[in-house]
C-alpha cells in the first residue's frame, strides 16, 4: 500500500494541481502493471466535494484510468441540525 499525503494546502483550490499530478503519476503505475485496488480522498473540513470530484474530469489522462465509485461524507450532528 502506499499513502500519498498532501498537506501544503486546500485541496479544492490550492493543491488541485498537485492532486492531478498525483493521480497521473498512479495513472502511469497502472500503465506499467501495478494493480490498484482503488483510491481514497479524505478531506477533513471540506463542505463541497465537487471541485474535487471534477479533478477525475480535467485530464484526459487520469479521466481515461479512474472513475468515480462515490463520495461518503461525514458530519456531525451537533452541527448538521
């Protein structure tokens, strides 16, 4: 398994470069025979899902090797009602 972290920033704006960096450089693993099982986004604090969700959009590349299974969120409900 291997864990890719990306802390310099807000994933939606910021780091959604980084993040299609990230996803073709395990596009091209995929190319090469790895398998992958599949991958997980987590982003705490996030509201909208959506800017992240059409990051598996803007590439051709990474649209062609993923596809989008779900997205799950989590609130909590002290704060949600």
């Amino acid at each position: 398994e291997d864990i890719v972290e990306m802390n310099n920033g807000c994933i939606c704006c910021t780091v959604r470069g980084d993040l299609i960096k990230t996803l073709k450089k395990i596009a091209g693993m995929v190319k090469k025979g790895k398998k992958l099982d599949g991958v997980i986004i987590e982003t705490t604090g996030m509201a909208d899902p959506a800017p992240v969700a059409q990051t598996f959009f803007a590439d051709d590349n990474v649209a062609e090797t993923f596809k989008i299974d779900g997205i799950i969120t989590v609130v909590d409900c002290k704060w949600i009602i």
